[in-house]
C-alpha cells in the first residue's frame, strides 16, 4: 500500500499544498512550528478519520475559515483509491472513499493501516489508564472490525448504566431488574472485549521484547503487563458484588473500562525508573511491535509515520531504527525532523529511494 499524493485545504497552519511522494521514504524538514507534523497527521487523519494530536474536529480548521479538506489518492492491491476527509464549522464531519461517503466511520478504520511514531506517545508512560487502553483497541480495530464494534456497544451501555445510578441517586429509588438488564448486556460484551485484549497481548508481548531487545542490543529487561479485574471474576459477578459502591458513587467502578498496561523495566515502572532515552526506546519498541501485528492482521504493510525521530535519541539509535524499517520491508515511510543534513546523511546510508520536502 502506498500513498501517492496527498492535499491539503485549510488544514491547522497549512492554506494549501499538495505533495507527491516517493514509494519508499518521504522527509519533511524544516524549523520547528512550520507545520511538518500537520502533515503527518494530515496521513493519520486520512486512515483513522481524526487527528492524533487533536481529536476535536473545528480546532483542526485553519484559524479564520471556515472548513478543511484533506485528500490523499493511495495505490493499495494494485487498485487507486481515493479517500477524503472533510469539515465545516457546525457540521458532522465527512469521509469518503471513491465519492461515496461512509454511513459509519468505523468502517473505514483498518482500511488504511498505519503506525505513527511521536514525542506525544510519552502520554502513554506519563498519562492515566484511559491512554493505554486506546492504544490496546487501536491496535486490534485496525485488524478486527467486529471488536471495535463490540467496544462502541460497551461503551454505550456503560454510559447508559451511569446514567441510570445517577438517575437512582437524584429520585432516591432504586430498580433491581432495570440494573440486571444493563449489567447482563456490559457482562457478554466486556467478556468478548476481555478474551480479545487477553489474546492480543499473548501475542503482542513477545513480539514487543523482541523489538526492544534490538534498539536496546539487549542491554536491558523489559516487561509489558496487562491487568484487569475480570481476570479475578466474571463481570457479572462484580457488578453484583460491588452495587453498594456503584450506588454511593453514582457510577460502574468494575469492568473493562478499567483496565490498564503496566510498562516496566528491570521489574520498575519504566515511568519512574527509565531515562528518557530508555522510555523513548520503550515506546519505539511498542509502536514497532504494533506495526508488526497489523501487518500480520491486514495482510499489507502499514505506513509508518515517524513523527521527530531524532527527539530524545542519539543518531546511531535513529540510523539503527531506520536501517531496520529498511531491511525488514516495512513499505512506505515518512519521517520529520527539523536538520536536513542530519535526516539526509542518516537516509543516504540505508541506499533506498527517497524524496525530501523542505518547509
């Protein structure tokens, strides 16, 4: 798969452009704010419909209009596919694929697959659980529609059953069977969510060792870990068990919804006991591992962002981590960084084609 042209309309900082691109590596260098990460997220929005810096969609639109348009034309099992995304100020935002709009845009996830390697995955270490688990259904969406499905109808319930303890609370009342039928439906599809994310990570966690293993030349211990309440009980059992402390607090305090990764090295919390160089080869390691996933899942090589490579990482690590894109065929790739020289000299020594975009 192959992104062969993309433009732009009124894009955060971005009036107008249009790039061609090379099949191989495409490099955006420039000073810092110029605008070279729009563009990248420019890519990611086009595959997953949002932004991955900001997910709200009007503060996307360039400050004093009124929409945005981004339009990239792909050539993926030798057809070309064209894919627009676009919005307007009080409006319901549109995806396209080949002219015809999507009813719902989790069709189009996994369609387009593709990793985005940033300074920002550092949320992932600093932040709370709900970031991991983004990252976890990210990951699997991209390669099981159904399970994305099965996450917007949890997520709908669980709202739903908040709503309902709210709704006890303020009427001081209370419904045993109303409840049962909330919990029954978060039961079947926190179960189904549970025994996906618990096989994912059976597989994913031997494949992510690997990879640190390699930018790190085996000089440290890593772990992945993932937790979760159902590992204990059923869900079922633990909404009827914990109703006392889901009546006080007005909300589900026990499900998949509370599930987390615990990210550890020499047996610590990487986020206490890690350097910068150490986490930021942690989440490298995690975004390759993910790379290496879908591609097995979709069958086709993700494109792969790598958004300020160079931040946090000596060059001989950066040479290493692009050689291996290189070596193991990874398709198409796109890197920014704000000193040509240095992302030139680092490309010219992998021998592979390449283009560089200078804004």
């Amino acid at each position: 798969m192959v992104l062969e042209k993309i433009s732009l309309l009124n894009y955060k900082n971005i009036e107008t452009e249009t790039f061609e691109f090379d099949p191989k590596i495409n490099c955006f260098v420039g000073p810092n704010g110029i605008g070279k990460t729009n563009v990248l997220d420019a890519i990611y929005h086009l595959s997953f419909g949002k932004s991955y810096f900001n997910p709200i969609t009007g503060q996307n639109i360039k400050h004093g209009e009124d929409f945005f348009v981004i339009e990239g034309q792909y050539l993926k099992d030798e057809r070309n596919e064209k894919v627009l995304v676009s919005a307007k100020r009080g409006q319901k935002k549109i995806i396209k694929r080949n002219a015809k709009a999507y009813e719902k845009f989790s069709e189009h996830i996994g369609f387009l697959p593709l990793v985005l390697i940033s300074p920002a995955d550092r949320d992932l270490i600093t932040e709370g659980s709900d970031t991991r688990r983004k990252f976890i259904d990210g990951v699997i969406s991209q390669g099981d529609s159904s399970y994305l499905s099965t996450l917007l109808s949890y997520n709908k319930v669980l709202t739903q059953r908040n709503s309902l303890l709210k709704y006890f609370a303020l009427n001081n009342t209370f419904n045993q069977d109303n409840l049962d039928v909330y919990n029954e439906q978060l039961h079947m599809y926190g179960s189904v969510i549970f025994e996906k994310r618990t096989a994912f990570l059976s597989a994913f966690t031997p494949i992510f060792l690997a990879r640190y293993n390699s930018i790190s030349s085996g000089l440290e211990h890593v772990d992945l870990k993932y937790s979760s309440q159902l590992k204990e009980k059923g869900l079922c059992t633990l909404l009827e068990e914990n109703i006392l402390k889901d009546k006080m607090s007005q909300y589900t305090n026990f499900g998949i919804h509370k599930d987390d990764l615990s990210f550890e090295i020499e047996g610590h919390p990487i986020k206490k006991f890690g350097s910068q160089g150490q986490q930021k080869s942690y989440l490298i390691a995690l975004k390759l591992a993910q790379f290496d996933f879908i591609k097995t899942q979709c069958k086709v090589n993700p494109i792969l962002l790598l958004d300020d490579i160079f931040d946090k990482l000596d060059e001989h690590r950066v040479e290493h981590i692009i050689t291996l894109v290189h070596n193991e065929n990874f398709g198409q790739l796109f890197i920014s960084d704000t000193h040509k020289e240095r992302t030139e000299n680092v490309i010219k020594k992998v021998g592979q084609s390449y283009k560089m975009f200078s804004l």
